[in-house]
C-alpha cells in the first residue's frame, strides 16, 4: 500500500512540474500579447532614451506588437523602477542603467522593493559611458586642475550629477579629495548639460550621450571618462584612471528588467529580439555615436553583469562606512 501511495505521490509530482513547464512554455510563446510599455528612469535625449528609440522599431517587428517608450524621470530612479515593480506586467518593462537601481537599498529609507530581488534580467544593450566634465570657462582642461580649483575656491563650485551609482562613486571622489562643493539637484538630469555650457553650473558627470551636444558646440570639457581605460567612441579623451582618479571608474550596464514573477521564458523569448536587434548595423553605430557602445547580453550574462555592479557598490559603502537601510 505504501509503495502504491509513493508511486501515485511521484506521478502527481511529475505531472505538476511539467504542466508548470507547459504552462511557463506557453506563457512565453503567446508573448507578448498588447503593446510593450518601456519605462526609462531619465527623459528625452538621456542615453537610455536615445538607445529605446534606436532599438523600438526592430523590437516591434520582433515581437509583432508595438513598443511604447515612457520616460518617467526624477525621484533618483524610484518613480520609474517602482512603475515596474507595481504594475507586475510582463508588458512594462524597464528600461535603463544598472546606475539607476543599484545604489538604492544605500540611500533610501523604506525604500519598500528590493532590486536584487525584485528586478529579473532581461538583456544587457550597451556599456553606458560616463564622463566628468566642466563649463568651458573655467579654463580647466584635466581632473587635477578641477581639484585644485575647487580647493581654492571652497563652497564656489556646483555640479550636477545622475543621480544612482553615478553619484554615489561621484560622492565618494569629493569626500576622497576634501572637496567643498555644492550640489544643484535636478528632477532630470539631462536637463543640467545646458546650465553646464551656460556655466550656471561648474561640473557634471553623467552619461556621455547626454553632454554631446554641449561638447560638440564647445560650451563644454570633457575632462575624462569614468571607465579603466579610453572608449573607442572618445579616443581623445583620458580615462579616469589615466588621469589619476580610479575611485571615479563607474561603468553601469544599459539593458532590460522585468518584475520578479516575469518567468524566465518569457524573458528569454523577450532577450531573443533584443539580440536581434542588435544585430542591425545601424542601430550599433547608433549607439556607438551616442557614447553608448554595443554590449549584447542574454538573460545569464545580463544577470552576472547586475549581480557584480550590486557588488561593487556594496565594495564602495563599506569604504564609505555606509550601511545599508533597513
């Protein structure tokens, strides 16, 4: 009798596991089903919005449903990622930075989601170059001259800076250096390369792509990239290590996430036209001139790439003597 019971208690087991792999298959073959919502973190002609839009219309042949993309900038990235983690749809998407979440669970009280646990990779697009820069007429030209500057001139200095990651390892190099400087907040950020040329502002780091067109009329300079070593879309430009400031390297990871209950299928199915798309010649040379270079990633090296920027952070408060929020 009990052999028969086991026997019947293994067969129900196997039957449930693969009703639940039919039924997560077919869940990921009728994806998606209405049009896919992209919510970015930062506005109009941030990088991440560039990129959506350079990658919209091959994912819509892909996936054979329009893709809508929806900036909802400000509250340091919270507004956008909770837009995700709230809806819990397979269909609304973010779409964005690692910057843009990582830092979180540092510097927000009740932050009330947890992104390590509460955002699932999708795809991994591109390697989001970040860069230091000051308004042209400061006459500075390297990151040791800005130093030395703001030293001498304590409290005279403002800056903007993206907020997530981006400010964290920024804070880190003002505390690092004993720097006196002011923070201008901003409810975009894309919206401080302007005050940066018209000097409204001294210094600003963000992505790349968003400071172009100020570098390109020459209202502003670039004094170095936040990376370990120069970017082929800026060969002319010093690496933050070059330039003697390693504590400013900060290289987020542009890509898609979904809620914590999307199944790994669909996201799977959902990475398939991500990786396609970027298969289009077109659409990497326009990310390469957006500062944004191509990475193309799957589900699983997405996945690493995240799971080593929450590492790098959590590297970096612990040198800060930053805990953690409950």
């Amino acid at each position: 009798m009990f052999t028969r019971r086991f026997c019947w208690l293994v067969a129900a087991c196997v039957v449930a596991v693969t009703q639940g792999v039919w039924s997560e298959r077919a869940s990921a073959q009728a994806w998606p089903q209405r049009p896919v919502i992209l919510v970015l973190p930062f506005g109009p002609a941030s990088g991440a919005d560039i990129a959506a839009r350079l990658l919209s219309e091959r994912l819509r042949e892909y996936w054979g449903q329009p893709v809508v993309v929806e900036g909802r900038p400000g509250g340091d990235g919270l507004i956008s990622v909770r837009g995700v983690v709230n809806a819990k749809d397979d269909h609304v998407l973010f779409f964005g930075p690692t910057s843009a979440y990582v830092v979180h669970p540092y510097v927000h009280e009740n932050l009330n989601y947890d992104p390590e646990r509460d955002l699932q990779p999708i795809a991994g697009v591109a390697k989001v170059q970040v860069a230091i820069a000051v308004t042209r007429s400061l006459g500075i030209n390297t990151l040791k001259d800005f130093v030395a500057h703001a030293r001498a001139h304590p409290g005279k200095i403002s800056y903007g800076v993206a907020p997530g990651f981006s400010e964290f390892v920024f804070n880190g190099f003002i505390r690092a250096n004993n720097l006196d400087i002011v923070k201008v907040p901003y409810r975009d950020i894309t919206q401080s390369p302007p005050d940066l040329g018209l000097g409204r502002i001294q210094v600003g780091m963000m992505s790349y792509a968003a400071m172009r067109a100020q570098e390109q009329v020459g209202d502003i300079k670039v004094l170095a990239i936040n990376d370990t070593k120069r970017s082929e879309t800026a060969p002319d430009i010093p690496s933050v290590v070059e330039a003697g400031f390693p504590g400013l390297v900060a290289s987020p990871i542009l890509g898609f996430m979904g809620h914590r209950d999307m199944s790994l299928e669909v996201r799977r199915k959902a990475a398939a036209g991500v990786l396609e798309a970027l298969k289009d010649p077109a659409i990497v040379a326009g990310l390469a001139r957006s500062g944004q270079p191509a990475a193309p990633m799957g589900v699983e090296e997405f996945a690493a790439g995240v799971r080593e920027q929450h590492q790098q952070v959590a590297r970096i408060a612990e040198l800060l003597k930053i805990e953690r929020k409950k």
